[in-house]
C-alpha cells in the first residue's frame, strides 16, 4: 500500500467517524450528507440504513440494507438488520411484504427499530463479522453530568476578538470570525496568535475538558497537482495543525483530542465573496466536559 493510498484511507475513515458522531448526535441529515458524498461501500451503506431507521423512514433503511448485502453477501449485521424489517412489515422475508401498519403502531414500530439501529453501536467491520452487533438499549432517563463538568463549562470564558462561542447542553461550540489559514495547511500569523490566545484561556480547563477539531475549507478546488487529494484530506490537515498549536498553548492531553474533516460540504459561511471563501479556510471546535470517572 503506497502513502497516498494509506493517507486516502485515513481520509475516508475520519470521515466515516464524524459521520457516526453526527448521527449518535441526532444531527441526521449532516451525517446523511457526508455519507451520500462517499463511495457506497457496505460500512457506508449500513449506516446510512441505521440512520433512516431512527428516523421511521424503513423503506429508505432496507433500501440501503439491500445494497450493502449485494456487496457483502450473508454479512450477519445486514441479514439481521432486513430480517428485523420483514417481521415489523408482517412478512417472513425481507424481499416480501410492503410497510403496512395503523397509525396506532407507528409509535411501536419506530421504537423497536430505534432500539435495533442505535447509532451507537460500532459500525465498519461488516463482511468479516461473525456474530450479530450487540446494542444498549438507551437509558429512559438521561445521564447528567458531573457537578465538575458541568462547572468546567460554566466558568470558562472563550470571549476573545476573532473567536464566537455557542453554548449547547453539555458543550460549547467555537468557530473564528476570520479564516486561520493562509493557503493549504499553513497558518497564518493572526490564525496563530488567536489560537494561543484561545489555549490560554483553555489552560485551565486542560485536564477536564476534551476537544473535537473539524477542519473546513473553501469551495475552491483542489488542484490535480497540489500537494492534497481532495478538500477532506485538506480539511483533515488544518484540524491536525490546530491541535498541535491547542496541545501546547492549553496543556491538553492529545488523547484528549479528536480530529475529523467538514471539507467543503458544510461551510461555516455560505457567501460566495472572496471573503466568505477565505473566511472558510479554518477550523471549527466543539468542546466538552469530562464527568468524574
């Protein structure tokens, strides 16, 4: 396998993964749309069926299913994920029987399958697994974070020139008024200086907080002969950068860390100015407490 094979791969795998924590979000259609621009290979064509379940859409999910047993003949989480729906469709087997239910059970229905395609569940091991893919069944009651935690959120103040912050339930999310990146994976010097400021502002927080880094990019094109496949591995780069400068300025620990790719899918600013595009040359961060353990 050459570098550039292994490095496409990795690529393609970051990918996979933020699509994932999209979906564990609830946030489906951003993660359908990282998935409907990848190659549809079983990994992919399995959470993209998991996806359209949680949300009751089970003819769109066997659909998928379908393809990914095409690919991966007798694969034990697709044969079981097509037999699951033939039985709430009131047939016996997955090619037979239409999705007929009462109003009154469409409630049941999307529960069971919710609990059969929890999002959660690993995925991406598909034609060489060998035995069904347990799930946990979800908790009624929410898991509420550590008086720590919590406070580790509550006291931090991200308010800086050059940075936005959005607080969410159980995170805080960052994103930069200016792009941080002059060309390619490179820096610039007001890219840099904000994120050093931003770490010593982190610093106190290093050992109780984690950091999600996803890199963006501009619509722009990569060109064939640049030093980059495409805006996703681009992306990947400048998340990679930004996490070395953050590890250092706050003290982070990099396991603490985790870095995926928007590329140009999802721009944090969708005008089409030179200024937009440049202003999408950066990162976005989405910061969490960690809870007693």
């Amino acid at each position: 396998m050459t570098d550039q094979t292994a490095l496409t791969l990795a690529t393609r795998e970051v990918a996979l993964a933020q699509a994932r924590t999209l979906a564990r979000q609830g946030r489906y259609s951003e993660a359908e749309q990282i998935l409907r621009e990848m190659e549809p290979d079983v990994p992919v064509l399995d959470l993209l069926a998991r996806i359209h379940a949680q949300q009751g859409l089970i003819e769109q999910a066997d659909e998928c299913w379908a393809a990914a047993e095409r690919l991966a003949p007798g694969a034990t989480e697709i044969t079981e994920g097509r037999r699951r729906v033939a039985r709430m469709r009131g047939g016996s087997h997955p090619y037979r029987g239409r999705l007929l239910f009462r109003a009154g059970t469409a409630a049941g229905l999307v529960l069971a399958l919710a609990l059969l395609v929890d999002t959660r569940v690993e995925l991406g091991r598909h034609p060489q697994a060998t035995a069904p893919v347990p799930y946990v069944q979800p908790s009624r009651t929410p898991a509420r974070p550590a008086p720590s935690a919590t406070d580790a959120l509550a006291g931090m103040n991200l308010r800086l020139p050059g940075v936005r912050e959005r607080r969410r339930s159980g995170e805080v999310e960052v994103t930069f008024t200016k792009g941080l990146f002059r060309e390619g994976a490179t820096l610039s010097p007001g890219g840099r200086t904000v994120l050093r400021a931003l770490g010593a502002r982190l610093r106190p927080y290093g050992t109780r907080i984690s950091v999600a880094v996803i890199g963006h990019t501009d619509g722009l094109a990569v060109p064939p002969s640049g030093d980059y496949t495409d805006n996703l591995e681009l992306g990947t780069l400048r998340a990679t950068v930004v996490r070395e400068v953050l590890r250092g300025a706050a003290g982070i620990p990099t396991a603490r860390f985790s870095v995926s790719s928007m590329g140009d899918a999802m721009p944090l600013f969708r005008g089409h100015s030179a200024a937009d595009q440049a202003r999408n040359r950066t990162v976005s961060l989405r910061i969490s407490a960690l809870g007693e353990g």
